[in-house]
C-alpha cells in the first residue's frame, strides 16, 4: 500500500508539474519575490497570447472581402437609386400612389432579367439573374402592418367630419381582421410564427414579423398582374403603417448572398418615409481551399479557447473572488465568452444553411427567408470584430509591466476616481443642454427631433460637424445664445477640465517612475540569455582544446582508458568524455585509430574555428555596445560639467552683484554719516555764539 502511495503521489506531481509547465501564469506561479519567473512568465504568456491573437486575425478577416461592400453597392444602386419612367426612386417615395409606382417600374425591372442588352433571351428558363451575375433565390415576398381603425380617439368637436381614427404603431393595436377580397394570404392576417418572420427597427419604431404577406411570381408579368390586382384593390389603406418588401440573391463568383429589405413607412401623420437594409453575408463557409484553411485556423481558435478556460479556472481556483478586482480578468472572461457564443452560431449557421438551401432547392417557387440567418451571420461578425478588438487590447496586459508603457496605465488608473467625479458634473451640463435643444429645436431641425439625436448632434458639434443655420432659422434668439453658451461651458471649460486632469496626473506618474529603481526588464533578460549563450561557447571551445591536445599527447592508436585519462586530468565529467570518444569509434572497439583520429582532428578544427569566429563577432558586438554605453557616460558627463559651469558662472554673478550692492550701501551710509556730522557741528557752532 506504501508503494502504491508512493507511485500515486508522484504520479500527482508529475500532473501537476506538467500543469505548471503549460498553464503557468502570473497568477498562478508565486512572482511576488522573483522579478526574473515574474518576466520570463510574461514573456511565455505573451508568446503563447501573439499565436493566438494571429489565429483570430487570420480566420476574422479571412471571412471578409472588399468584394462585399461592392456587392451591397450594386444592389443599392440597383433598388435604391434607379429611378422609373415618372422619375420616382425608392428614396423618393413620398406618398402610397408614389409606392405603386416604384413597384411596377423600377422593382419589377430590378428582379427580373430576361434578356441581354442587346435584346437576346437567357437561355436561364424562369430563373432571373440580376445583372446575369446573381440569381434570384425563390420569390420576393410583399408583406404590411395594419392599424385597427378606432384605435384612437376623435375629438367631439370633430367626430362629424373624421370618420375614423389610426393610431401610431403599436403592437398591441395591430389589425389582425381580413378585409378586401377576404381570401388569399395578402388579404388575411398571418401571425409571426406562422409566416416565420422577425421583428424589424425602422426609423420610427420596431415592427412585429407578423402582417398580410403577398408573394410574387417567378415572371414579371406574373407579378405585374399580382401588383396590379393589390392596387386595384386597395391594399394599402389609412390604417397601414409599413410596407416591406423582402428578398434575397446569391452570386457563385464570390460566394455570397445579398438579403435585401425594402421598408416604407407611412406614419399617423401621413406621407411616406422610404428606408432599406441590405446585407451581404457569407453563409456557405467551406468550398475553396482558402476556407478550408480558415477551418483550419477554426480548429486551432477552439483549442486555444479551450486552453484559456482552463487557465482561468485554475487562477479563479488560487485567488477566489479577488480575481474579479483585475480588469484584465474580466476582459479575459468577455473575449472567452464571445469566443464560445461565435463558435456555437458557426456550427448552427452551418447546418441551417444546408437545410434551408435543400427545401430552396425542391421548391423553386417559394419565398427564401434568409432574413433570420443574414441578421444572425451579421451579429456573428460584430462578434468577431468586439472580440478582435478586445483581443489586441489585452497586448497592453504584457508589455505594461514595462516601465515605459507602465505611464499609460497608471496614469488612467490613478485618475479615474477623478474623471469619474468630474464626468458627473461633465454630463448633468451635457444632457439639460440636450433637453433645451430637444425643446427648442425638435419640431424643425431633424438633428434635434428626437432625444437621441440630440446627444449626438452636441458631440458632432464640439467635433465642429454641425450646421448652424438650420438652428438659427428654427429661432433666431435661443439659438445663437444656446450655441454660444454650449461651446464655451461644454467644449472651451469642461473638457478642458478633463485634459487637464490627466495631464497633472501624467505629470505625477512620470516623475514617480523617474525615482524609481529600474527592475529587471525583457530587454535585459534577453541580454542574459545572449550572455549565457557565450559563455556556453567559450567553454564549448576549450573542451575542443582539451580534446585535441589529448589527441597530440597520444601515439599510433589511442585507447579509451588513456584518452578518459588525460581528459579526466583537465578536469571534464565521464559523459561528456565518453561521447566525445564513441562519436569518432565508429567500429566500437574502443581504440581510436590513425583514420578515426584524422577525422577527430579535422572536425574538432573546423568546430574551433567556427566557435572563435562566433565569439569573435560576439565580442565585438559587446565592445561595440560597451564603447556605445562609454559614449554616453562621457557625453552625460560632459553635459553635467556645462551645467555645473553655467551654475557657478551664475552663482558668481550673483556674487559680485551682492558685493557691489554692498559697497553702494556701504558709501550711502558713509554719505549719511558725513551729512549727520556736518550737522551737529553747525549745531555746536551755532550754540557757541549764541553763548558769547
């Protein structure tokens, strides 16, 4: 049972020694006393961390391509900014009569590409491909939010002449009754589940997936007569608040799909306010070799992932909750965090992908909903770009030990309870500013019409991105007194305020630093390790000597005993001799030879060599940087000798100046004795006579 104790519990230290040696960090080895396991922990820390900081890189911007902004471009110039025979473009939709318009011109002759410009068929059958390039996946898909009527209250007064009332959007207010021709999907109310549709934030509000849904044909003319049947029909009425239009292209050139949503809203006020989101995503990951080298990095990405939560578990494990306390922690927990929600969408992208291509597929004539996965593969990559980013913050973790870069840290950490006291005052200035733009300026300026807007028009405004005029015409005594009041208090006073905190704080920082002692640095263990490497060299070299003169000292053939011998004498260990001797016996008979000794001479001579000229160069290079360090010592001391005589010149004009200053007042108070003197003489005289 003993030896069964025994093998266990070196088999426990083997465990945990190998832990140590791959998750050994700052945190888990006992650094407080050893500056030297303190930098190279870090070093080891920080070679690991750039491995997997270039993985990240490489499979983060191996998803994306310029192509796609070019891609969204087509499509927007296509949709958007095409204009129809009435000169009306989708940005310009205005009123309902303006929506019909752009939908049976300028939409139907974006969606359907039937022939080349030359007026030639594409031998395509039924499929379109815009700009012959991206095919049209499945039908578009029309879809609108209706209010109930009487969803608001007419006033009295007016009850006569208004016969109904449509509220703003609300989603508690939707009409959900059919109406016109009662039948068919665009005339029936559809709930979210069952259209399998998404909410969606226009500019006005958020909209529920839910609505009456028309799809169109795979002809044009097909959807003419559809669109045309709608309007003749009224689809669109008082109590209708948006109007979308969905649908999505693939192009097999570079891969990608481009899922397009065409929003109009028409608000309680009335008019139309035209919107669109268009987005260009990769969803089938792993078709060329390039992606396939991503997976690759994918594979590495997880593993490292893996890695670092062991690691954190261990340093949760030493320090309890006071591991929390260390910001670089809890970015630590963030970077882990987003990197597993990423990893488990990739693996769900992947397979819904397949599966929703495969029903596209048997059913050519149905509406692609890629409206889910596109708004998920697009979070998936702010994801990824949140993550990057944090991932090169954390760099600062391992070089801010340096004293250098130690100013940046400790100068935000020590100024932070200051800035955050003064932010307070800072942003109670900032947001009744805010208000009285809202107040003053909401109902004209579009910067100020809401709140939110309002915040950021006053930051574009200390940035010097602001118009001016548009606040001046909505009132031309509050606006110039509001500008001129907010530039000098928020922009000229307060944040200056802010400067000028951490640049006294930086100040401190910086002369503390100075006093400091200088602790061992990455430099300077690099030059300890360039040292040792030498030392290794100088002594590898004088084995070599020792070896050959062992060598000369023989006649005819050597053997072992005598050879161990002589090297014993001058003072090498039994192994080294040994494989100096069995490395040139190359029969084994422990005798070296006149052959298998011309062999030893001859490499012996060219490794002296070879080392001599490598501790030559090394040498060379410390006298250069010897003489380098004697340069500046000499040219510090000969600035120091300057400022020592600048002092003394200085000290001996004041000198000088003192003793001339004291002779004046010396002959002065002479001058004054003279004239006191002179007087009581007269004063003596005068008596006398007055006597006589």
């Amino acid at each position: 049972s003993s030896t069964l104790y025994k093998h266990l519990s070196s088999r426990c230290s083997e465990a945990a020694e190998t832990t140590g040696r791959l998750w050994g960090t700052t945190l888990t080895e006992n650094t407080s006393n050893n500056r030297e396991l303190f930098v190279r922990t870090t070093l080891r820390e920080l070679l690991v961390y750039v491995v997997f900081l270039v993985d990240i890189c490489l499979l983060t911007y191996g998803m994306t391509s310029s192509s796609t902004y070019y891609y969204t471009k087509a499509m927007t110039d296509l949709f958007v900014n095409t204009a129809g025979e009435g000169g009306v473009r989708f940005q310009s939709i205005s009123t309902m009569a303006d929506f019909w318009t752009y939908t049976q011109g300028p939409l139907l002759d974006g969606l359907y590409w039937t022939k080349w410009y030359n007026n030639q068929s594409l031998d395509n059958g039924n499929q379109s491909f815009i700009y012959y390039e991206n095919m049209l996946l499945g039908v578009p898909r029309m879809r609108q939010i209706k209010m109930k009527n009487n969803s608001c209250k007419v006033h009295s007064d007016f009850q006569d002449e208004i016969s109904g009332c449509f509220d703003v959007y609300n989603e508690k207010k939707e009409d959900d009754f059919s109406f016109g021709l009662i039948n068919g999907t665009a005339w029936t109310f559809h709930t979210e589940e069952q259209i399998k549709g998404s909410s969606h934030w226009g500019l006005l509000t958020t909209y529920s997936g839910a609505g009456y849904y028309q799809d169109l044909s795979q002809s044009k003319e097909e959807s003419a007569v559809i669109l045309e049947e709608l309007q003749g029909n009224l689809w669109l009425d008082r109590g209708t608040r948006a109007a979308f239009i969905d649908f999505s292209t693939y192009n097999a050139n570079i891969n990608m799909f481009c899922v397009i949503r065409l929003l109009v809203e028409f608000p309680a006020t009335g008019g139309a306010i035209p919107s669109y989101q268009i987005r260009t995503v990769k969803l089938i990951r792993y078709i060329t070799t390039w992606d396939y080298f991503i997976l690759g990095c994918e594979m590495v990405f997880c593993v490292f992932i893996l890695y670092y939560i062991v690691e954190e578990i261990l340093e949760l494990r030493i320090h309890k909750w006071s591991y929390f306390k260390s910001i670089w922690n809890i970015l630590d927990i963030v970077v882990i965090m987003l990197a597993i929600v990423a990893i488990i969408f990739n693996i769900f992208r992947t397979v819904k992908v397949d599966k929703l291509l495969g029903k596209l597929l048997e059913q050519p004539d149905i509406y692609a909903d890629f409206e889910f996965l596109a708004f998920w593969q697009t979070q998936y990559n702010n994801m990824n770009a949140v993550n990057l980013f944090f991932a090169w913050i954390k760099v600062f973790k391992y070089i801010s030990f340096n004293k250098t870069m130690t100013q940046l840290s400790s100068t935000l950490g020590r100024c932070a309870k200051d800035i955050m006291g003064f932010a307070i005052m800072f942003f109670i200035v900032f947001f009744a500013y805010a208000q009285l733009g809202y107040l003053l300026f909401g109902t004209e300026v579009e910067s100020f019409s809401t709140f939110v807007k309002c915040i950021f028009t006053q930051f574009r405004i200390i940035l010097g991105d602001f118009d001016y005029d548009a606040i001046d015409r909505a009132n031309r005594v509050l606006g110039p007194i509001y500008f001129v009041t907010y530039v000098f208090f928020v922009f000229f006073v307060l944040l200056n305020m802010f400067l000028a905190i951490i640049n006294d704080t930086y100040s401190e920082v910086k002369e503390e630093l100075s006093s400091q002692k200088d602790e061992l640095q990455i430099t300077d263990l690099i030059k300890q390790s360039y040292s040792k490497t030498f030392t290794k060299l100088k002594l590898k070299k004088e084995k070599i000597s020792d070896v050959q003169r062992a060598l000369h000292s023989g006649s005819g053939e050597i053997e072992f005993k005598d050879f161990r011998e002589t090297l014993k004498e001058m003072g090498h260990a039994d192994h080294e001799i040994t494989a100096a001797f069995t490395q040139f016996d190359r029969d084994g008979n422990q005798i070296l030879d006149e052959d298998e000794q011309e062999r030893m001479k001859i490499e012996l001579e060219e490794k002296r060599v070879l080392n001599c000229f490598i501790l030559h160069t090394r040498a060379m290079h410390f006298i250069v940087m010897d003489h380098r360090h004697i340069l500046n010592d000499l040219f510090l001391s000969i600035r120091l000798s300057r400022q020592v005589l600048k002092l003394e010149s200085s000290v001996a004009d004041i000198t000088s100046r003192i003793e001339l200053i004291t002779e004046k007042l010396g002959l002065q108070e002479k001058a004054k004795g003279n004239e006191t003197a002179g007087k009581l003489t007269k004063n003596d005289v005068s008596t006398v006579h007055i006597k006589y």
